[in-house]
C-alpha cells in the first residue's frame, strides 16, 4: 500500500509582496471618510479612480495609472453629483468610461478624456434615474457590453440593468427589473451587500442584510439558489470564474471572521451546506475577497487591517491552501486587483491598497514564483 500525504504542496515555490517607494505612490489623495462598505477605487490598464472626501456633494479622482508621486491639491476631479460618490467601475470594453453611483439616488456614467481630467468634469455622459433612495452598488456585465447593474436602498425596484448605449443623456427606464420586494414591504432580501457576476454573465451571486448567499438568473430575475448554513452570516460574495465556484466571506455565530467556499453546480436547488469553511479570526472589519484566475489565488483583505492573505485554491480536497499573508502597520481603507504583465519568470500582480490614516495610495507589487 503506497503512502500519501494528507497535506497538499503549492506549486509556487515562492508569495511575497513588495511595497512601492514614496515616489512611485500616489500621495496627498483626500480619501473619502465614508464608512460604506465599498472599495472606494477602481482601476484599469489606463487609469486609478479614486473616490475622495469633498463637501456640498460627491466626487471622484482620476489619475493616469504611472501618474504617481505627490498629488496636486487642486488637482481636477469628477464632481458632477449632489450627493457622496460610493462606488466606482470602470467598464471592461472601454477604458476612458467609468460608471459611479453616489447617494443623490443617481447612476452616472462619464468619459474621460485621452489624457486624463485636465479640468473639473461636471457633465456626465449619461444620468440613469429610476432609484428613490442611495444607490450603493453599481456592476458592469463580464460579456455583454454597455449592461450595469446597480443596487439601492430603495425597497421599491432594489436591483435594475440598465442598457447604457440607449439614446438621450439622461435614462429613466431600466432593461430589466432583477430583483424586487413581493411579499413584505421593507424585505431585507432586497438589499443587497455585494454582488458578483459568473464568467459568462448567466447567473449572479448576492448577499444581503439578512446575511444569505442567492444565485439569481439576471435575465428574467428567478432566485434559483439560497444558501440555507445557520453557521455562516455571508457579508460578500465572489464568483471563482474558471473553478465554477461561489466564495463568501462573512462572520460565525460567535462573530469570527469566516471564508466559505460554495459549488452551485452540486446543490441544484439550494445551497445547504458548504464545501469548505474556515474561521480566520476575530476581528470586525470586512474581508474583500480577490481571485486572480491565472495563478488560482485567492486575496484576502480586511477593511482596517493592515495585512492581506493569499490563498490557493483548486477543485480537490482540501479546496482552499493558505500560502502565506503580506503585513503592513497602515490599515487599508479601499482595496483593487490590477494585472500586471508577467516577465520570463514570476506572474507579477499589483495589488492597489488605500491607506486610511494617511492621503496616500499605495502600490504592493505582489511576486508568484
């Protein structure tokens, strides 16, 4: 009979992060002190937007993504809404347009220009209005271009899609209404805490304030799947495209930060019980969830940590490997994934952390050998 070990060995020999010098940080950024739990940032090949603290309504910054160094005070900023800016998305096929949703009870989508905000950018491109109270999650679909989804406070028409490339600057009528209250008047079911898309955009993964875990078809808005677990209060939810997964992060009975690792495929009517689960820790800050499908790790940062957790993950036994975690005196305020292109030899990604107790952005570059 032939031995085996009950523990599984990484490929990667080496995981370590490696934080940038002052000069190639963003640094005097006025971060927002809102206490949404959103990223506050958002970036792509061309750009870094960041949401920043301003009063009598709500604005974003716009910086070039090698335009690093000290930040001008003064510098131009995309301030077109009336009320605080919660999130921003850049969209995937195009990387001049960006999309924010703000409490005004607005979504609005803008242009930047080739080289950036050279001046104050009040006009948006286009104004979406059909939400009665805050808007505080906006989505771009993985593969059909010009579709956002948004999320609000409402209680009314919680969850919309919205096709942007409609006529006119201002829109008022969403394509589809994906998610609304039917039996209660303020259902908790409705509003939601994050969302996330699979990698074709058929189905869609949400948590909400009553703390479950539901896989929607966003076409016609049927709640296909609701994780049913007492042990796991899900707080945010991440597609794992390429294993065919859902990972939540949320907190335990006894209010220990968990990850719990979900196949939809496997439970066709529900979500009773888990693949994996692990209780991290007992701090109370969220844990943004970020999946990196070319390596298969998963990064795990809190809001007001200061360190970040890498992760394996694989479709065998025991699912999720811990590799390590980059530590940090600076607790994080926002939190985005960039690609970066590999050279001959490591698969380098450049992990954007916002520090909250200083105005400055910071670069990790994350090495995979």
């Amino acid at each position: 009979m032939s031995w085996r070990s009950s523990f599984r060995c990484s490929k990667f020999r080496h995981v370590f992060g490696k934080p940038a010098t002052k000069e190639h940080s963003y640094d005097g950024m006025p971060i927002t002190s809102s206490v949404h739990d959103n990223h506050y940032c958002s970036a792509n090949p061309c750009f870094i937007a960041v949401v920043t603290e301003c009063t009598g309504g709500g604005s974003f910054l716009v910086l070039p993504i090698h335009h690093t160094g000290r930040v001008d005070p003064q510098h131009p900023r995309v301030c077109g809404h009336s009320g605080s800016v919660l999130d921003v998305k850049w969209n995937p096929f195009d990387d001049y347009c960006i999309a924010s949703c703000s409490e005004d009870c607005t979504v609005k989508i803008w242009e930047i220009p080739l080289y950036g905000v050279q001046k104050n950018l009040t006009k948006a491109k286009k104004t979406l209005i059909s939400h009665s109270r805050r808007v505080g999650l906006i989505e771009w679909h993985p593969t059909a271009e010009n579709l956002l989804l948004s999320a609000a406070y409402d209680y009314k028409v919680s969850v919309l899609l919205w096709d942007v490339s409609q006529p006119g600057a201002v829109i008022r009528y969403p394509v589809r209404v994906v998610l609304m209250p039917v039996h209660h008047r303020y259902p908790s079911e409705t509003l939601l805490l994050s969302v996330s898309f699979n990698s074709d955009g058929s189905r869609l993964a949400v948590t909400s304030k009553d703390r479950h875990v539901r896989v929607l078809d966003p076409r016609s808005g049927k709640i296909l799947q609701v994780s049913s677990s007492k042990s796991h209060k899900a707080n945010k939810v991440l597609y794992i495209r390429g294993l065919k997964m859902l990972l939540s992060t949320g907190s335990s009975p006894w209010n220990h930060r968990q990850i719990v690792l979900w196949d939809p495929q496997y439970f066709l009517d529900d979500l009773s019980e888990p693949l994996y689960e692990e209780d991290l820790d007992g701090s109370a800050g969220v844990l943004f969830p970020f999946y990196d499908p070319d390596t298969h790790m998963l990064y795990l940062a809190g809001k007001g940590d200061g360190n970040i957790r890498y992760y394996e993950l694989s479709t065998e036994k025991p699912y999720i490997s811990y590799l390590t975690e980059y530590r940090s005196l600076l607790p994080q305020k926002g939190l985005v994934l960039v690609k970066q292109t590999p050279n001959a030899c490591q698969h380098a990604k450049s992990f954007w952390a916002i520090s909250c107790s200083q105005l400055c952005g910071s670069c990790l570059d994350f090495f995979v050998l």
